[in-house]
C-alpha cells in the first residue's frame, strides 16, 4: 500500500482505520527502499485526511529514522481534526494533550498509542 492509496480511499472512520494499520504494517516490514517507495508520493494541498496521512508518515520516518519526504512539511489539517470522534470537551482536551508531536504538529488529534499495533 502507498500513501497515494490511502489518498484514493473513499473510506471512512473504520474502514480508513483499516486501511491505516495495514500501512502501518507493511510500512514497517518493509526494507527501506520499498518505505520511500511507499511514501514518495503525498498529497499536494492541506486537508483533513491529508493531514492525518502526513502525521503517520511523519511519525513512522522517525520511528525507523528516515527523513520524512519534502511534502510531509507542507501538509496539515487545515481546522483540528479529532480522528476519533470527540464530543465531550475533556476528551479533545486529552487528545489534544497526548497526541504524539508529528500529529499535535497539524492539527490532528489522536490517542498517544494510535501508532500501536498489537
């Protein structure tokens, strides 16, 4: 999967989920030439799932300590963007506190562990 693919997808909540945590695993059990492949391409203007999508990478190129492509610091969610829905102001609140760096960055806000793969 490339993250033009999770671009393309017309998934929502869920199923978006879905196609998030098989990026996460393939990104990850992937040599690093096929990661660069996989995330040369990126979105060409700030959106909300644009922003999402330049936070995962971002997060995963430090995880494995591989500089992030050039788009990744021109993408963000142009209003906050709680991924999970977030009704009750305690819980944005907390989200907005525990929301790794490369997500609190651009405005997307997520659970410390959104990362985290069983």
């Amino acid at each position: 999967m490339m993250v033009r693919d999770l671009l393309a997808s017309k998934a929502e909540a869920a199923a978006l989920q879905r196609e998030v945590n098989g990026f996460l695993d393939e990104f990850r059990s992937a040599d690093e030439r096929t990661r660069r492949h996989m995330i040369a391409e990126g979105p060409k203007r700030p959106g909300r799932r644009e922003g999402l999508i330049a936070s995962i990478v971002s997060a995963l190129c430090r995880e494995v300590g591989m500089e992030p492509p050039a788009w990744v610091a021109e993408i963000y969610s142009p209003e906050p963007y709680f991924v999970f829905p977030a009704t009750s102001s305690s819980l944005r609140l907390r989200l907005m506190l525990e929301s790794p760096p490369p997500f609190r960055a651009r405005k997307v806000f997520v659970p410390e562990n959104y990362l985290s793969r069983a």
